[in-house]
C-alpha cells in the first residue's frame, strides 16, 4: 500500500503515537511523516506510507498554517497551557491593542526555538533537558509569518489567531512575543493545523474513519490515501515514451531530449506516476522513482 495519508492528529496524542497506531493499521513499519505536532495540538499530520515514504524529503512546499488561541494573564514554562505556571498578570489590554500589534508580525524575523522542543543540541532533544529544570543557549533561526489574521474572542482574555508560515515556526513563540508586544503575559491555550504543504483539513482523515475503513477491506483504506505525485503537482508534467521510461528504470540518460531544461514529475504513456527527473543541457536524468523497475 502506498500513497499519503492525511491524519487529523487527535489531542494528546504524540506524532509518534499516531505512526504507532497507523503501523497496526496498514501492517507495515514503512511510514514517515512531515511536520511533528506537539501532544495538545491537533489537525493536519501528513503520513508517507509505503514507497512515498522517499518522498518525505523531496516535499517542495513546506509551508504551515495554524488556528491558534491567545490567552493573556500568564506565562508558562511550556509556552502552553499544558505547562506549569511561571508568572501571572493583570490583564490591561485586549482586543484593540491586539490589532495594533499584528502587523509588526508579518514578514521574515529571526526566533529562538523553546527549549520544550524537539530541537537537538548535542545529539539531545531540548525537552529532555528541559524536563530537567536544564536550560541552554538556543541559536535564533530565521522564520516568516506570511500571513496572521484575526479570527475573534472565544473566551475573556482569549484571542483566536490563523497563522500563516513557514517551516520551523514555533507558533507557541509567537504568541508569547504578541502578548509582550502588547505589554501582556501570554501562552497558548489551543493549536490546531489547518494546512501542512499542499494538504488541508480537507483531505483529513481521524484515525477512527481509518480503523473503519481498515475493517471494510483494502479497498476502503487505499481511497482514503492520496497518490504521491500530489506532493509535486507544481512541477511540469513530462510524458515519456516506453524507451525512454526503460531508460529512467535502468538509469540512464537520455540525450538531446525535446523539452526544456528543468525538473520534472514524470508519468508514462498509460499514465502510472513514475517519479522526478531532470533535464540539464537536453540530457534527462532520473532523480528518485517511485515504481517498481521493470
């Protein structure tokens, strides 16, 4: 079986935990998957199942987005209302203090990782050590917020937020650094993502729809699974001729091939996804298959 499997990650579950249940699932122990969510986060888990589990690596839109809440009057060690309670105050601002703040959020800006992370330092995971009372220097790295849109109160005190952007954004952060923007303390009381690359809660399925479908058969479960070439839609689609496609299997290239230089996802002439390939100087070249060779 092979193909992506959108999980919709249920809360308190690790991403760990929900590749544990899925290899009991689907009977195999090839799955990847792209994006870790923390525990008390939900949504969107892409999981790479199979063959498409190459593909993990080769994903080419890398971009998140998130519903997350705001809530002011603490700041916690976790930056999340999971976590223990390091500092409480009056709350003295709210929602129109909040729109004054947003813009200054939106663009590219350095952030510095949380130390509970899975960042590794020295081969260690930063949640290890801080589960250990140990804290240590983080690097900032760069991030982009593409876009924050305010989504309205769900509670006193509590602000919903959409966040928009790239890879490695600890969103936790963000929050904490709207609040002291805003002359607040403040952490995160719910996270859920919308969107991981291509895929949306849309294409989500609860791991309770993928048991069931499981229990009706084969059949059930591959419907629920989207074909690997979807990680690539945006690249041009290359039609290749029997010996051309023999060639891609056995590695070798093709010269003085009629299209233009670039990347390519590559189908054969029945319409079986094969994989990506190149063109560099007219010369085509495989880069990863992703069907059997013949």
């Amino acid at each position: 079986m092979q193909g992506i499997l959108i999980v919709d990650k249920p809360t308190d579950w690790t991403s760990f935990d929900v590749i544990a249940k899925l290899r009991g699932i689907l009977g195999t122990r090839k799955l990847g998957h792209s994006g870790t969510l923390d525990p008390m986060a939900t949504g969107v888990l892409p999981v790479f199942c199979g063959g498409a589990s190459k593909a993990v690596d080769l994903q080419l839109d890398h971009t998140k987005a998130y519903r997350a809440v705001l809530k002011l009057g603490a700041r916690t060690d976790t930056g999340d209302v999971t976590g223990t309670v390091l500092e409480t105050a009056p709350v003295t601002a709210g929602e129109k203090e909040l729109l004054e703040v947003l813009p200054q959020f939106v663009g590219t800006q350095m952030q510095t990782p949380p130390m509970y992370s899975a960042v590794k330092i020295n081969g260690q995971p930063l949640y290890k050590m801080a589960r250990q009372g140990i804290e240590v220097e983080r690097k900032a790295r760069p991030i982009e917020i593409f876009s924050l849109e305010y989504g309205g109160s769900p509670a006193e005190n509590e602000y919903e937020l959409t966040v928009r952007c790239s890879k490695g954004t600890y969103i936790r952060v963000l929050l904490e650094d709207i609040a002291a923007a805003m002359g607040q303390k403040g952490t995160m009381s719910a996270l859920r993502r919308v969107a991981a690359g291509v895929y949306t809660e849309a294409d989500a399925h609860t791991l309770e729809e993928i048991q069931a479908a499981k229990n009706e058969g084969p059949a059930a479960l591959e419907a629920l699974m989207l074909p690997v070439e979807s990680v690539f839609g945006s690249l041009p689609l290359l039609t290749v001729a029997p010996k051309v496609e023999q060639h891609l299997y056995n590695g070798c290239p093709t010269s003085r091939y009629p299209a233009a230089d670039g990347r390519y996802r590559v189908r054969n002439e029945a319409g079986q996804f094969l994989g990506l390939a190149n063109i560099v100087g007219g010369v085509l070249k495989v880069e990863k298959l992703f069907v059997e060779r013949n």
